[in-house]
C-alpha cells in the first residue's frame, strides 16, 4: 500500500524525472501531470486538479528554466511565467488543505556580490544578477510566500530547498537554452566527433560554479519527504565545495576522451564571479551529495550518448 499520493510539478523536467526515477518513489503513489494534462500558468486549472485529486504532499519542481543566453533572451516570460506557476501551485495547495510542500528554489536569488559561501539568511539583501534577474525574483516571491503560510499556520509545512547547479540525466544538451555542464558534455561530444582541435568557452573560465547530480538532489528531497518537521524554512542543498568553468572543461574532455585545447571569447557575459552555497544548514540536517563529478560527468554523459546523441 502506498505510503500517500505525491505530487511533483515539473515531474517531466530534470529535477522531477530524477525524483520520479529514485528508488523511494516506487512507495508513493505518483502524480506528475504534464504541461498538456495541467497547464500550471492557470490557476482555476491548478485550483481543480487539487480538489479532484487531492494530494497529501506538494512537490514543487515546475519552472521555465535555461541557461544565460535563454535568460538574457526572454527575461519577460522567465518573470512572468514562473510568478504565475509558483503562486498557482504554492496557493492551490494551500486553498486545498495540503499540509506540506516542498518548494525547490534556485541559488539565483542571493545577491550577486553576496559573500561566498552564501548563507540563506543573506537573501534580499543585495542587488541580484542581471542575467538571470526575473527569475531570480520569481523564486524569490515564492520561497516568500511559504514563508508567509508558515507565519500565518503553524500546522502548514511548506518550507524551500534551494539547490546549487544541477546537472544529470534528463537534462536538456542544447546550447542555446542548457546549464553550463550539460552543454560543455555536447560542446566537447561534438569537437570529438567532428575532429574539431579547439571548443570555446564564455569568458576567462575562472568564474566559479558548484554543480551537484540532479540524483544527489532527488535523494535529498526524499530525506525532506520523509521528515518536513526537522527541515528548515529554508536550506541550501550543495557540496559546499566549487570548482572553476576551465575545471569543468577540462573535466568533461578526460571523461570523453578529447584532447584538443580551448579557447576563451572575453567578449561573452559570464554571471558571477562565483556562487557556492553554505552547507552548514543542510549538515545539521544530516545530508550530503554523495556522487563525485568525475562519476556524475561519465554517468550524464552516457544518459547524452543514449537519448541525444545522433
């Protein structure tokens, strides 16, 4: 018998099909709509999904998401649909009765000249990045919004986890709208196959970046699932450790076996300088990542060679 009826928004995404993919998932009953079966932007839509389905927990994972080039693009629609998706999920569980919810949030929201490592209390306190600023309020809205409830419901469980960059199985692998990692993987699978000597990288490639496996996150939101009560409203979940863009470069190029060299284009944006998370909340919680990058690279790379590769 199953342990409650979960649902996860965004359960096609990287972050929900990790979730969805996890051992602990085969003892919930699993609800995870696509975008055609609920439209998350509307919220008379959302309202009735909940009232005839009735989930017990809320996972929060939808969201339009990409990389610099897609923020810098579109930042109209990453504000406005992502305010939409979190308010409509966040306020439709409320209004159905859902005791807990887990809202995923983005390490995006913390000022962009914020100390390193960022701590969860300094959000709100800086200017944020511009690159990515309209999805950076988005969730700053919603991680304030579940605070709000809380305030106002002591029994309401609905508290943030705001994970450091993902990547991993399911991701996307275009360059034009990927994170960082997962269009390193297709820059060097394509010099590799082409027989390209040289692949190009935004900046100096000394900007710093911690990158957990979308399956370390997975694991760490079951751990939430399984005990809201000892979770904090809100809590980094990273490795508390980073490494430089040329690092990951170079680390993805060993996994696959090219041995060109890189250049570096100083004209392109490349965000903060860094942006490494505090772990101190999340070791009193009793969780880390357990997957190297070396093994997370050589793990994603073979999920790209077997669902993009052509």
């Amino acid at each position: 018998m199953a342990l409650g009826r979960l649902l996860i928004t965004g359960g096609g995404g990287m972050v929900g099909s990790n979730i969805r993919a996890h051992g602990v998932a085969g003892e919930w009953e699993i609800l995870a709509p696509r975008s055609a079966e609920l439209d998350l932007t509307d919220a008379a839509a959302v309202d009735a999904y909940f009232v005839s389905n009735k989930p017990d927990i809320v996972v929060h994972a939808a969201g339009r998401v990409g990389g610099i080039q897609a923020n810098m693009a579109h930042p109209v629609a990453f504000l406005e649909e992502n305010i939409a998706i979190g308010r409509n999920v966040i306020m439709g569980a409320r209004k159905a009765g859902v005791g807990t919810l887990i809202n995923l949030a983005s390490t995006c929201m913390y000022p962009r000249k914020g100390e390193s490592p960022l701590r969860e209390e300094t959000i709100l306190t800086g200017q944020l990045e511009p690159t990515n600023e309209g999805y950076a309020i988005a969730k700053i809205m919603a991680m304030k919004l579940c605070d709000y409830i809380r305030a106002e419901d002591a029994n309401a469980q609905y508290k943030t986890l705001i994970p450091c960059n993902l990547y991993g199985p399911y991701d996307k692998f275009d360059p034009k709208n990927s994170h960082l990692l997962p269009a390193i993987i297709r820059k060097v699978d394509d010099a590799m196959k082409s027989g390209s000597d040289t692949v190009e990288i935004w900046g100096d490639g000394t900007a710093r970046r911690e990158f957990m496996y979308a399956p370390d996150l997975a694991d760490a939101v079951w751990k939430a699932v399984s005990n809201i009560g000892a979770l904090p409203g809100a809590m980094n979940v990273g490795l508390g450790h980073d490494h430089a863009i040329n690092d990951y470069y170079a680390a993805v190029a060993e996994v696959i076996g090219w041995k060109g060299t890189f250049t570096h284009d100083l004209s392109r944006p490349v965000g903060m300088k860094q942006k490494l998370c505090s772990t101190q909340r999340q070791t009193a919680w009793g969780w880390h990542a357990p997957t190297s990058l070396k093994t997370g690279i050589a793990q994603t790379y073979q999920f790209y060679l077997e669902h993009h590769a052509t």
